[in-house]
C-alpha cells in the first residue's frame, strides 16, 4: 500500500491493527430490519469490495453475528490494554 513506509512488525513492534467500520442499530431493533439492513450494505460492499483489494486492503465483510462477536471481543481487548485508564 504505501511501499516506501515500514510495517510496524519491521521497525520492531508485535503489533496488529485494523481499521473496522460499522453500522450499529438499537439493540431490540427487530430480525427482519436487521437481515433487510444487512444485505443491503452486503450488496454495495461487493461492489467495492475488489477496488479495495486492489489497492492492498485486507476486506471482510462481517454479518450482524459476527460483527457483535467482534465488537464483544474488541471490547475486552481494549479493556486489558487499557485497564483502569478506560
């Protein structure tokens, strides 16, 4: 991506960041909003999904499930790096 830029892992440093971005909805918001929302943002995520790759992205397109996995797991993570500074 930015060729002339070292990594992270190359200057010595053990670390993995990503960039995520999301749609969040209330949590009582109903199945059939949430599955219309989804496929929706499913779709045009496709239609950029490939542009991205391109240009050296990495590009996962998380379901509602799967992205509140995350969020719970990045939830904790931050919690620990964080501690009582959070």
């Amino acid at each position: 991506f930015l060729e002339d830029v070292p990594t992270f892992r190359e200057e010595g440093y053990d670390v993995v960041e990503a960039i995520y971005r999301g749609v969040l909805v209330p949590a009582d918001t109903p199945d059939d909003i949430v599955a219309t929302l989804a496929e929706g943002f499913d779709a045009v995520n496709q239609q950029i999904t490939t542009r991205q790759q391109d240009m050296g992205m990495f590009v996962h397109n998380w379901g509602p499930e799967e992205s509140a996995e995350l969020v719970e797991r990045l939830k904790g993570e931050y919690a620990e790096i964080l501690g009582d500074e959070g």
